[in-house]
C-alpha cells in the first residue's frame, strides 16, 4: 500500500487541476480547488481518495441535508475505482463505516423531538413535521466531514 507521500506526489501529476496541501484534517474544497490531507502515521490513505473524489465528481455547497448524503454515497463509489488504480486497500466496513455515520446524523437531524415522525427540511437550518406541525432548527453540523462543506467563498 502506498504512503500518503508517495501518493500525493502521483495525484498531483494525475490531477494537476487541483492543489494539495497538508492540514489537520482531510477535506475538499470547492471554492479553493484544493484538497487537504493529513500525512500522519495512521491516517489511511483511503480518506485521500475519498477527499479526491469529491474533487472529481465537482461537489460543492449543498441546501439539504440529503444531498450531503448522497454525495458521500457518491464519492464513496468513486473511491472503489480510485483504489484499484493506486492500490489503496479499501474494505467494504469502512465504506459502510463511513456511511452510517451519515445516515444517523440525518436519522437525528430529520426526526420531530415531539412525535418522532420524520420532518422534512425547509431551509438549511430548519425542519418542520407534517404530522404535528412542529418546527425545528438544526445546528451547525458537528461531524468534521460536514464543515468541509462550508468553507466559505
Ligand atoms: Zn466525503
Ligand atoms: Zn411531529
């Protein structure tokens, strides 16, 4: 399996429409073009993929939680694809993994706190229950992969 050096030295041949800087964290950003990697001893290069297929697949801002969902589901399919090119060992469970965590945030996001119903969203930040009419809002996305989202313009 290839270090996230040597890796990054690859990508930034294969893909020189994009910048590649190291940070504490792996993230896509739209509005810089720009991948972020971390090169620490067990960050798994697989998450580079994954911030990469973002890039690949144009993923920017989203209005709905669900479509952050859906972009995860995407990218994750894009990076089964990217692996086999680079010879990144990718298991099934860290895609799942990866996942449910989506799922579950958008489960916790999207149920009404009175009646436990499942609201649809109205706007960014809130949501509103059909069932009993019940408004809510919705803070700030606490999981790291979601803030990648909102790097500013
Ligand atoms: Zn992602
Ligand atoms: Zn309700």
């Amino acid at each position: 399996m290839p270090s996230i050096a040597s890796l990054i030295s690859k990508l930034q041949t294969d893909y020189p429409q994009f910048l590649f800087k190291k940070n504490s964290q792996f993230l896509w950003s739209p509005s810089e073009q720009t991948i972020y990697y971390t090169d620490t001893n067990n960050a798994d290069p697989i998450f580079l993929l994954h911030e990469l297929a973002h890039g690949l697949l144009g993923h920017s801002d989203y209005d709905h939680d669900i479509e952050l969902v859906a972009m995860e589901r995407k990218a994750w399919g894009k990076v089964v694809d990217l692996a086999r090119e680079y010879e990144v060992t990718i298991s099934d469970e860290i895609i799942q993994s990866n996942l449910d965590t989506y799922r579950d945030w958008l489960h916790s996001r999207s149920t009404c706190p009175d009646c436990q119903a499942t609201g649809i969203q109205i706007n960014k930040k809130s949501y509103s229950c059909l069932a009993c009419n019940r408004n809510w809002r919705v803070n700030d996305a606490r999981i790291c992969a979601l803030r990648r989202y909102r790097i500013k313009k």
